[in-house]
C-alpha cells in the first residue's frame, strides 16, 4: 500500500531542485546563436498577410530547416510530449516513450538523461505544474493497451528523477488505447482516455490527500471511428482512427469537423495566430498541416537539413509545444518529431517553423 508520507522524500528532492541548476549548456546554445542569425535574417522581409508558401518540390509543399537532433537511443519512437521549466526555461525536457517501454527523458542538449523502465505506452500526457500536497511536481499519464490500464509518474526535476505514482482504483469502460491531457487546473488534471472501441472518457485526477492520486470518470462519450492518438486545444479534443481518420470535437464529445486523412501521431497547436493539426503516418516523407478547425487540408512540410543537422526522412511520432524552453531559439517553444528512418529525435525552433508554414518566407541560407 503506498503511504501518504511516501511523498515526503519526493517533496524535498523537488524543493532542492532550484539549487542544482545547472550552467548554459554549449551546444544548446550554439543551436540557438543559428537560429537567432536565421531570425535576424528573416526580419527583413516582414509579410502582412499569412499567404500559402509556394516553394519545395510543388507548390503544395514547404521547407523548414531542422534546428537540432537528440543521441540516437535504441527502442524506437513511440509517443513524444515536453516537460517545461518555468523558472528555469533552458532545462526543459523532452519526454519520449519508446515502442520497447517505459520513458526516455532528453535535455535540450540532446543526451538522454533518464531512461525509466516500465510497461509499453502507447501515448503519453504530461501535467508539468501538478500541486502536490502543497508542492510543484511535474507528472506523466501514460496509456498502456497491453495491460488496459493508465499509468502515472512524477519527475524530480533535480536529477531528472522519474517515480511510479499510485493512482486510484479506476477501470476504463471499455479498456485504454490511448491518452491525451484535455486540461491542467489549480490541483487536478483532465485527461482524455480513448478506449479500444468507438469511446472516450474524460478522467479527473486530484490529490485528495490520500495514499493514491484520486481518480474519477467524468463522463463517457462516443466518437465517429475507434481512436489511437488525441490531443487537445482550447478545452477541443482531436481524435486520430486508424480507419476512420481525424475528428474535431468540443470537450463533451460533440463532433465538430472530420477528415478522411491517415496518420499514426498528431499535434495541434497555434502558429502565429493560426489553428493547425499537424500529422504524420510514420511512412512516408513529410508531415501534412490541416486546418485547425475545418481540418482541410493545407500542405505538406518537408522537414530539410539545418545547421550540420541532417532532415527528417521520415516523419514518426509528432509534438508542438508553446511553453518557454529557454536560449533564442526555443524561447516560444518548439517541435519535437522522431525519424524513424535515423531513429532520432529531431527539434524544430517553433520561431522558424512559423515564419516557413505561416508567413511563407520558408527556410533562410546560412
């Protein structure tokens, strides 16, 4: 049975991680003195009005160049999320959760800095400012078709610790697929649960102060086509079916817009004032862009070399993250998606994805 008081060591690991801070690392900072260059050379041709950049092999494709790739790790590319820092922005992680199991935690140097052993995920969610019996701890959900349960970790980020964390007793309805965060509230988490048929639920998950984190089902929903992958924008939630493609829904399960297109891992996520779903297939050479809202389509993106940094083939597990991680170039956040021909993490500055997908002035020459 786990204690209350077992979170105590936790917590004081937690409340001493401010005072092992580490110094700027170099090489995050030399991806980030390229990145800066390629803004300042980009400030030059400001563009008013967001155009479809006619550029690449055809007008229906865009280049951006890759801003940095992470050590190669083996267990291939499963699902991809980030682990911010608010106070201290430049040691973010990026969290991964490799096809063999458990997580992979990167910093923004690259090195894997924590590989945590645990069950297969097939997708994880990550609740980065959690409130703890009074403390900031960072959790990570992780969904686990194999044993149709959910998982939940806390990260002591001094050390880049990661625990295995009690939940409550709770079974899926019709057991778990996949998982997304739906929203991050004062001392509770909603987390969206796909299960393995044409279902959802919304889970909330709170610190009652018992020897579990509290788990209850809020409601249960149906969706168009049995769904792997989700994410979630502005309290909407975007379902990915193998067979039945993309969907749009409000926070109560109300379809909003579909689209026949197949992926295997997506994101959704704001550029520059602009709504786009981000997806990939795992396949083939590019990630495709819809719309946020109507999920048309709009181009595809060709992810090309950057600085001494070779592109991505082939585009696997996919993430878009807003929050600060620090340097010039990650200081609005950045994309983080696995080649699965190199079995690589590779990051996109979101500065230079924008200006290349939003604003049309594509990839700047060295």
């Amino acid at each position: 049975m786990f204690q209350s008081r077992r979170f105590d060591p936790v917590l004081q690991r937690a409340k001493t991680s401010r005072s092992h801070i580490r110094s700027a690392r170099s090489l995050a900072s030399a991806f980030a003195l390229g990145a800066s260059l390629l803004a300042l050379s980009a400030c030059n041709n400001p563009v008013e009005e967001p155009d479809l950049p006619e550029q690449g092999p055809d007008a229906n494709t865009v280049e951006v160049l890759v801003t940095a790739a992470f050590t190669g790790v083996q267990g291939g590319g499963g699902d991809v999320d980030f682990l911010p820092d608010p106070d201290a922005p430049s040691l973010g992680y990026v969290v991964a959760a490799p096809r063999e199991g458990g997580l992979d935690l990167f910093n923004l140097d690259g090195e894997l800095v924590t590989r945590h052993a645990g069950a297969r995920l097939s997708s994880i969610a990550v609740a980065p400012d959690f409130e703890l019996r009074g403390e900031s701890l960072p959790l990570i959900f992780g969904a686990s078709p194999d044993n149709g349960q959910v998982f939940g970790y806390a990260v002591v980020r001094a050390g880049a610790r990661v625990l295995d964390l009690p939940l409550g007793a709770v079974e899926a309805a019709d057991g778990v697929s996949g998982i997304c965060l739906l929203r991050e509230g004062a001392g509770y988490v909603d987390l969206v649960v796909l299960g393995t048929g044409a279902s959802a639920e919304v889970w909330r998950v709170r610190d009652a102060g018992e020897d579990a984190l509290s788990v209850e089902s809020l409601r249960r929903f149906n969706l168009p086509a049995p769904a792997r992958q989700c994410d979630a924008f502005d309290s909407e939630i975007y379902t990915l079916s193998p067979a039945g493609g993309l969907a749009r829904l409000d926070a109560n399960g109300n379809v909003l817009a579909e689209s026949p297109a197949r992926a295997s891992s997506l994101s959704v996520s704001e550029f520059s004032g602009s709504r786009l779903v981000l997806a990939t297939d795992g396949s083939g050479e590019t990630v495709m862009s819809l719309d946020g809202r109507t999920l048309e389509p709009h181009f595809d993106i060709d992810v090309i070399d950057g600085l001494s940094t070779p592109g991505i083939e082939q585009p696997g597990a996919i993430d878009a993250s807003m929050a600060n991680f620090g340097f010039t170039a990650y200081a609005n956040g950045m994309l983080a998606v696995f080649d699965e021909d190199d079995q690589r993490l590779k990051v996109i500055s979101r500065d230079a994805f924008s200006r290349a997908v939003i604003t049309g002035e594509g990839p700047v020459a060295e």
